[in-house]
C-alpha cells in the first residue's frame, strides 16, 4: 500500500516542480519586460503584443498538445514541452534584436501550451475520481506559487544583471527536463495511444465548438469565465491602486504575495477535502460566490488593510474554483483527457487575451466598472452551474424511469 502511494506521489512532484519552473518563468517577465522593451527603444505596443503573443500561442496551440500526448503518451510532450521552455528563457537572456524577444515569448508560449494540459492529463490518468481533486489541487498550488514568486526573483536577480533571471529559469527548466527523462513514468497503454490515433482529425477550433455542445461544453465556459475574471483583476490592479490610493509598486508586490500565498495554501490543502465533501458543483458554485463577493467589496476598501482582505477573499476563490473546475472537467473526459485538457487551457487563454482587453477600455470609463463587470460575469455564471446542475439530475431522473 505504502509503495503504491510513493509510486503515485513520485510523479505528481515532478509534475508540480515542473509547473512551477514554467509558472516561476512566466512571472519573471512581469517586472523585467518593460525594461527590456526600453533598451530595445521598442514601445508600449511592443510590450502588449509581447505579453499577448504568450496568450495566444497557448490559445493555438493546447487543443494540439492535448490531443498528441493521448496519441504519443504524456511523458514525450512533459519533456518536450519543459526544453522548449528552457530554450525560449536562453533566447530572451541573449536577445540582441527585437524579434527574439517576440521569438522568445512565442516560443514559450508554444512549449508552455504542452506541459499544463498534459501534466492535468497525467495527473488523471494516476489518480482515482476520489483522489482527482486533490491531485489537481496540487497541481494548481504549485502554479500560483510559482507565479507569485516570480516576479520577486526576477526583480531581485535583475538587480544583479537584466538578464540573469533567464538564465537562472533556463537552467531549471533544463535540469526539470532531464529530470522527466529519467523519472517520469508514461501512465498511457499502448491500447489507449492506438484508439486515440484512430480518432478523426479536426480543426482546433472546430474542436472548440464541438466541444461547446458536448457534456463538458459548459464547464468550458466556466473556464473562459473564470480566467476573463481573474485576468480583469490582475491587468489593471496595479494602475488601480495607484489611481484610487496612490499606492507604489512595493506595496501592490506585498498585496500580489500576501494573496497569493493564500491561494496557493487553499489550493494545496483545501480542494481535495472541500471536493470530497460536498462534491464538485457545491464547491464551484461556493468559489464563483466568493470570488464575485471579492470584487463587490474591492470597491468599498478604504485602507491598505481592507484591500488586502477584499483581494484575497477574491484570490481565495478564484484560486479554488481553478483545481474544482478541472477536477470536474477530467471526471467527465473519459479517455480523452488530453484533448479535453488541451481545450480546456485554451478557454483558459482566451479568457486571460480578452480580459485585459475589455477591463483596459472600461477602466477608461470609470475604475470601478471593470471590478463590477467581474462580480456580475461571476454572479451569472453561478445562477448558470444551478441552472445547469438542476438539468442534470432531471435528465438523469428521467432516463432512471425509463
């Protein structure tokens, strides 16, 4: 018993520092980037289409990822997937032109895009439906710490040299990779891998449609929902803090790290217990309340004190709502759970490319519309999984009676 518990926990601590080298290389671009931009006398434009070139190489590409590690087996595309992301960090530490750094983040974007949905993938494919929100909660907390922590590693080592946190980032990704090779277990048959190869081949975004009408069609949405959200949030805090309490960057870092600590912990130690006991659609529905609750408040806070606790009612929320909604996603995959992953991250992509975008031109109209558009998109979202769930157990009721 003990032995088979190591042997399942062995790769999921792969997977999870894995994540968290990809989740720690993407937040060292936060602080860094637009002094990059400046040396390359580039402008602000650069900066945007820099940071949505990442988005959208992820949106293109994790439906792709997705369904070739069900052909070709999970481990392949982990490892792929973590020198690719290593090469990219090597290229934007020794970027000399312009175009590399677009060819950095386009590159990692490309080679993120195939480790998250297959690292979920792999994770379903070793863990019980019991044991599925724990694991992705796992998952999930070793993301949002690497995301966190990112920023103050890349800010401190770029003290020492601009470059330095590229490298650093890429010589972690490398050292994961050659890690996978040798460690990492492949949890596909080659059964599965041939029934998947059989499978007819469609267009990505025909995919995304089909997917739409299909049994995790809505969970898809309330993946777009979730990610629109939490992107609304993130892109213009900053700028909100310093328009409405003139707060500095120093202090918007604290509020970024005290919150995400806290969803990292919920994640962590929270969704697997929260799952088993009221079950999957309690605990999304409870998330999107707490979440929109979170933005409402935002508007009222006062003081540093009350924005740090409205911010994190919000990241608590929306950091349990994440692992919950994969969990509920892969329950219902089946065995396509790396094209049904694939898609999911690309939903998740999209939301955080249009977020920004709707947010940046709302706050332009008032600052607290963008807060107040989150707290209405999640309120309807949540009376939408009721609606949702309540079909469900009619049409499960009447097909029991037949």
């Amino acid at each position: 018993m003990v032995e088979a518990k190591q042997k399942k926990t062995a790769p999921l601590l792969l997977l999870m520092l894995n994540l968290f080298i990809i989740m720690v290389g993407i937040g060292l671009v936060i602080p860094i980037l637009p002094y990059y931009v400046e040396a390359f006398n580039a402008t602000g434009r650069d900066l945007g289409l820099l940071v949505a070139s990442f988005a959208f190489m992820q949106f293109l590409l994790a439906p792709f990822w997705g369904r070739l590690s069900d052909r070709i087996g999970r481990k392949p595309l982990i490892t792929l997937g973590m020198f690719g992301f290593a090469a990219a960090e090597f290229i934007f530490a020794f970027a000399t032109d312009l175009w590399m750094l677009y060819a950095s983040r386009i590159l990692a974007g490309t080679f993120g895009s195939a480790i998250m949905p297959t690292a979920m993938a792999y994770v379903a494919d070793v863990t019980s439906e019991e044991d599925r929100g724990k694991g992705m909660g796992l998952l999930g907390a070793a993301m949002a710490l690497g995301i966190v922590i990112g920023p103050g590693i890349g800010g401190w080592l770029a003290e020492i040299e601009l470059s330095l946190p590229f490298l650093i980032a890429g010589c972690a990704g490398t050292l994961a990779a050659i890690v996978s090779v040798f460690l990492l277990k492949e949890t596909l048959s080659d059964e599965d891998k041939e029934a998947a190869k059989n499978e007819e081949k469609v267009n990505h975004l025909v995919r995304m449609v089909t997917a739409l009408k299909s049994p995790v069609g809505f969970l898809l949405v309330l993946v777009f929902v979730m990610s629109f959200a939490l992107a609304n949030f993130t892109s213009i805090f900053g700028f909100y803090a310093l328009k409405r309490y003139g707060y500095d960057p120093a202090e918007v870092g604290v509020i970024v790290a005290v919150t995400g600590v806290i969803g990292a912990i919920a994640q962590g130690t929270l969704v697997g217990r929260l799952t088993k006991r009221f079950g999957d659609n309690r605990v999304v529905s409870g998330s999107l309340l707490l979440s929109a609750i979170g933005f409402i408040l935002m508007v009222f806070a006062f003081d540093y004190v009350t924005v740090l606790l409205t911010v994190s009612i919000f990241f608590l929320g929306n950091s349990i709502l994440r692992p919950s909604l994969n969990s509920f996603i892969s329950k219902l995959a089946g065995k396509q759970q790396g094209t049904i992953m694939g898609l999911n991250n690309s939903f998740l992509s999209l939301g955080n490319a249009v977020g920004p975008v709707v947010a940046g031109f709302l706050f332009e109209v008032n600052i607290h519309i963008p807060y107040l558009l989150g707290a209405v998109v999640l309120l309807v979202a949540l009376v939408a999984v009721k609606v949702w769930t309540a079909t469900k157990v009619e049409n499960s009721t009447v097909e029991n009676s037949n």
